[in-house]
C-alpha cells in the first residue's frame, strides 16, 4: 500500500511499515476505523462485509509475514470453519489427535453430523501422519500443539501431502510467523488465531488465513462474504495496532519463557516441564488436579485465565474445560508468558508453587 518494497525487508521492518495508507500530505499514518455498513456506489467496496480497506492494512501485514495472501475473520475458530466449509460433503480431514481443543470439536460435531470423515493421528507421529494423507481431502496439522507443546516434523508431512495432491493448513498461532512460516514449507494454508500473539493485548478476537495461493484467496474472500464471518472494524483496528509491536513482544516472552525453563525443571513441585524450545508457552505438569488448581488460584502477578498471546503473563489448568482431550494430565497448567520482569514472574510463580 505504501509503495515500498516489502520483499527486501526483514520482518521486524514489515510489521512496521507495512499497511499504510498512501503517503500524501495531510493524510493519516493509520488507516482510519470506519463505521459504516454501506459505501456509496460504484467504488471499490459497497457493503461492509465484503471486507474494507481497513482489513485490507491487516492482511496485508500478516500476507507478508507469512508469505502469502491473508485474510482477517471476526475470530480464529471463524477462520477454521471457513477452511472447513470447504471440505466436500463426505470428505475425509487428517487431524491432530490432541491439539486446540475448540477445532478438534467442531469436527467431531461435523463428523457425528456426517458433514465430514476426520482420521485422527498423533502429530509427532510423522509416519502416521503419513500414512494417513493419501486420499484424504484436508490435512489439518498444529505445531506445536496447544496445549501439549508438541512438535510435528512439518516439513515431511507438507511434502507428503503436497505429492499426494492433498491441500494442507498449519495452525501457526503458538509460533507466530517470525519463527516458523509453514507455507514456506509446503502448506496451502496457514490459520492463526490473531486474538493471541498477533493482537497480543487480550482485548480482542480476530482470525487470518493465509493462502499460497492468490487465487484460493479470492475465493475464500468471496465466501468470507456469503458467510458473514468478518470482523468489525474496532477490532481490526486494534489487531494492527497490536501487531506493530509483535516482533519485540515475541521476543521479550520468549527470553522470559527461555529464562524460567530451567527455574522450573529444578522445583521440586514440577513434574515435567514441556517447552519446544522456543516461544512464550510454557506447560508443566503438577501431581494432581486439585495441586494444580492451588497454584492458579493463589499467584498474585500471573493472571488466572484462559487465553495465551498477550504482553500479561496468564496461566490455567487445561482439564477444567470439559471439552479437553483426555489425554492431556489432570495436572497440567499452561503458562502463557508475558512481557513482564522475569524476576517478578518467578518469584510469584515460585511462591504460588
Ligand atoms: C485460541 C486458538 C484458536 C481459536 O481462536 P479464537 O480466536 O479463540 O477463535 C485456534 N487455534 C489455536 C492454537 C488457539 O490457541
């Protein structure tokens, strides 16, 4: 939008400079929030759901971080079912056993609907996977996974179904796109889900997905807008104002996270601790449930709520929800790390343990 040549930026400098109105005089940095349902006729957008120049900005930020052409929807879970609209009546989804919680059920509901078959594998299990892709419809992989922090060896399973002719998206909202880019790998699509590390202040929710392809954009863009799924304009405004600050703040939480890693593999209350290594999630896993419960009811600093991505370091007992998978431990706590001092963190985490 602004004319500059993204391609040769480093993503630090995109995040910034990218998705700006035109350079004129008298014109704003920021492109404006405006509330209207309609536009006059004959211009480029006439009704609000078509999408605006507004959400224009943000996809174009987040396209060019991943490498793709994006598109914003009002929630993460909104951008999944679009992906999953698609899916032909009776077909077949390969998908993570045990990952986000919310989109694992929603295909359960489609599958017991008969809308769609759903063969679920484990995604650390590259040869399952695998082996699963061939004649399947979608491949729908999360890496690592909320809220086990699992790896999937992305790169083989992408290839695979790249071969087989089988489309393939990547949940990329634990990593964020500045430090995994799954269409670089091989993925037709990538979902996020914007209302985390994106947005990253916990005051909104929006979604993207990003297509390789130009063209699967301009369809979904035209479904977007039979669907009824995009976001307002409060919201979009505020997801790029947030994401401005994404690089700094994925840093700062990651060194924090990096920083109570070995805090917390050396307390003796901690069972496992399970980090991939890089990013602000951190789980671990106590002795029993109502332990784990003690701990998030009694930090002071931390909050005790669900949700993950933003600049205030959160935390909860993922069992609590009915609809988690079972195969995440009674005792497992989620630490989604923030941006705070890492010396105030652990003391009030050390002391909640
Ligand atoms: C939160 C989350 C979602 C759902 O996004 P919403 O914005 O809450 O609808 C999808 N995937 C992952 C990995 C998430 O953490």
């Amino acid at each position: 939008m602004t004319g500059a040549n993204h391609e040769s930026f480093s993503p630090h400098t995109t995040i910034v400079a990218a998705g700006r109105p035109p350079r004129r005089p008298g014109g704003p940095l920021n492109p404006p929030i405006e509330l209207a349902s309609n536009f006059h006729a004959g211009g480029d957008v006439e009704y609000y759901r078509e999408g605006t120049a507004l959400h224009k900005s943000l996809e174009e930020v987040i396209g060019l971080l991943e490498g793709g052409t994006a598109l914003v929807y009002a929630s993460g879970i909104a951008a999944a079912n679009a992906l999953l609209d698609r899916v032909p009546t009776g077909g077949t989804v390969v998908a993570p056993r045990v990952a986000y919680a919310g989109i694992a059920g929603r295909m359960r509901e489609l599958h017991e609907a008969k809308r769609i078959d759903v063969t679920w594998v484990d995604v650390t299990d590259t040869a399952a996977v695998v082996a699963a892709i061939p004649g399947a419809d979608l491949v729908w992989l999360e890496s690592p996974t909320n809220p086990m922090l699992q790896v999937c060896e992305l790169d083989r399973c992408l290839r695979t179904a790249r071969e087989a002719g089988v489309p393939s998206v990547v949940d990329n909202t634990f990593a964020t796109p500045l430090r995994q880019r799954p269409l670089e790998l091989g993925a037709d699509y990538v979902l996020h889900s914007a209302t985390k590390s994106l947005a990253g202040h916990s005051d909104l929710l929006m979604g993207a997905v990003v297509c390789a392809s130009a063209k699967e954009a301009a369809d979904l863009a035209y479904r977007r807008n039979h669907l009824g799924n995009t976001p307002g304009a409060l919201e979009t405004y505020l997801a790029l104002r947030g994401i401005r600050t994404l690089a700094v703040r994925v840093d700062r939480a990651e060194s924090n996270a990096q920083a109570l890693v070995p805090l917390l593999e050396s307390h003796p209350s901690v069972l496992t601790v399970r980090y991939p290594g890089f990013g602000s999630m951190i789980s671990i896993d106590l002795s029993d449930a109502a332990t784990a419960d003690a701990v998030c009811e009694n930090v002071q600093l931390w909050t005790y709520a669900t949700s993950l991505g933003g600049v205030e370091s959160l935390l909860e007992r993922r069992r609590r929800w009915a609809g988690e998978s079972l195969d995440v431990p009674e005792g497992l706590i989620r630490l989604s790390v923030g941006i705070e001092d890492v010396d105030d963190l652990w003391a009030d985490l050390s002391n909640a343990l």
